[in-house]
C-alpha cells in the first residue's frame, strides 16, 4: 500500500517521469537541406538504413532543401530537444549559410549540437578541354593574361565550390567569372558543353569524365592529393602555396537536446561508420571518415565558421 501511495506521488509530480520510456522509443526524423539524390541525400540515406536496426526504430529521410540548407536547419533547430529530429548537413550549409542566408541573424553555435562529423573531403577544380591549361600554374597564368575571361561554375553563393574559387583568386591574384547554378548536375552539364571553363566540385561525380577526356583535372584542393586522382597535383604543390578546402558533413541535433541521447546517437553513428560495408562505400567516394567525439565536432564547427566568415569578409562575397 505504501508503495502505491509512492507512485502515486511521483505521477502527480512529475507525469513524464513516471511513463518515461528508454531513447529512443518512436519515429526519428532525419532531416537534411539536400534534395533528394543530392550529396548529402546519398550520405543521409546509406546512414539511414542502418540506423533502423541499430536503434530499432523507424527512421525517415525528411528532404528540405532551400535557402542553401536553412529551411533544413531552421526546422531542426525549431524542434523539441528530444533527440527525435537529427540533422545531416554539409558543413557549407552550417557555418556559410548561417551567415549569407540567414534572416534574422541565425548563429549554428547556439542553435544546434553537434553530433558526429561523418565525412571528410577535398574537390578538384576542372576544366572544359578548350581552356589552354593542364594544371593550377597554367590556369593562373592563363587567368592572369585574361582577367575576368575565364569562368568557374558553383552551386551557388556561399557553397563550398563558390567559396573554393573566391580562395584560388584571392591567392592567385586573379578575375575569374563567378556563375551560380542550383545543384551541381546542371552546372557539371554545362561545363562538359563549354558554357562555362572550370568548376571546383567533388571528384566522385566528375571522375568518369575526367577518364573520358571530357573534362581536364587541374588540381585538387586538399593538403594532399586524391586517390582518386594519384597524378594529379594538388593546387598548392602546382602553384598556390598555402592553399588549402576541403569539405565535410555532419549530425546535429537542436541544442538542448540531453547529452546522454547525444552520445548515444555518437556512439551508434561512429559504430555505423566502422563497419566495412560503409568503409568501402566511402573509400569508392574518396571521402574518409575519422571517428570524433561530439566536443571534437564543435571545434571544428566553430573552427570552421571563424575560418569561412574571414573569407566571406576578405572575397567581399554577399547573398543574392
């Protein structure tokens, strides 16, 4: 009788407390700013499939792209704390959009939690094979003789593609035609017919054209060279000493969201990521994954967001 008396009490206190049931226990929303077959779309759902078994709930894809990511972070943002909506971003669409795209002024640093970062990579910069150039010295070179008449493509202002030509001509000292486009299939279509000259992209998608002689390899953007792509140097080895972009992506949840939930979804994410399976769907990407703790991502989240608003500033680079 005692014993009732007690529960009773704990339910008139605290309801929630009393019914509280193990995270998770229903749907998980996973939300990204991708469309669907876009990079991070592909990246959400190979960690989707797996996560339903390893949580042992349903998990959605929920695609919401726009405003270059913000749609899909403001709504994740906007989410109860409860570790039942995640995020899957690249991290352009963090710590670039929040400060391009962002009305009123959304700061990623307080608004979301970092989570995991699942993926690590570098682009390589093309070329359509009319440019007179097979490398980051002969495209300088070339860009310098004619400023403003070589052009590169990007999936819009504040992508990291964007971003990686506004960095190649702040080092190189040179005008290049900056040409926006929503997505990269349009913008790869464009080059292959020579309605643009370059474009920094992720080299998955453009290897095959490489191969063909479709598109030249001028350099790639990392701190080394591509395995991808073993031959071809790197900018900063060719040409711009210094120079250096890579991308990522990564897990976020809404900031609040209880740390124990936030180290469970750590923990099953790094555990999805080790498995041999996604090593070598990673590995045919030329994408890299390196285990990380939720504090070592928001390093670099907040690492990552300094390093892009100094070179927003210094590229003069504004929203369209």
């Amino acid at each position: 009788m005692r014993g009732l008396v007690v529960l009773l009490m704990v339910m008139v206190i605290s309801p929630s407390a009393a019914f509280a049931q193990p995270y998770p226990s229903k749907l998980v929303r996973f939300v990204t700013g991708s469309s669907p077959a876009g990079g991070s779309d592909v990246t959400t759902r190979a960690i989707q499939q797996r996560l339903v078994p390893a949580l042992g709930v349903q998990v959605i894809v929920d695609n919401r792209p726009g405003v270059a990511g913000m749609l899909a972070n403001e709504y994740t943002a906007k989410a109860p704390p409860d570790g039942y909506t995640i995020l899957l971003q690249p991290g352009s669409f963090v710590t670039v959009s929040s400060q391009l795209n962002a009305k009123p002024p959304w700061d990623p640093l307080k608004h979301l939690a970092p989570i995991i970062q699942v993926s690590a990579y570098d682009f390589v910069l093309v070329a359509h094979p009319s440019v007179p150039a097979s490398n980051a010295k002969q495209l300088v070179a070339v860009a310098r003789a004619k400023p403003g008449a070589i052009s590169f493509a990007s999936t819009g202002v504040g992508s990291n593609f964007h971003l990686a030509g506004e960095l190649f001509k702040l080092h190189a000292k040179v005008d290049m035609l900056h040409v926006s486009y929503r997505g990269s299939p349009p913008a790869i279509v464009d080059l292959i017919s020579g309605r643009v000259e370059t474009m920094f992209v992720h080299v998955f998608p453009v290897h095959e054209y490489i191969k063909a002689g479709r598109l030249r390899a001028i350099g790639v953007t990392g701190s080394k060279r591509n395995p991808l792509l073993p031959d071809v140097q790197t900018i900063a080895e060719s040409a711009l000493k210094g120079y250096e972009i890579s991308g990522s992506e990564g897990v976020y949840a809404p900031a609040g969201t209880p740390r124990e939930i936030v180290m469970k979804l750590n923990a099953t994410i790094a555990a999805i990521m080790g498995t041999p399976e996604m090593k070598d769907l990673w590995k045919t990407k030329a994408v890299e994954f390196v285990p990380n703790t939720p504090e070592q991502f928001a390093a670099k989240t907040r690492e990552d967001y300094e390093k892009t608003g100094a070179l927003i500033k210094a590229a003069g680079i504004k929203p369209e």
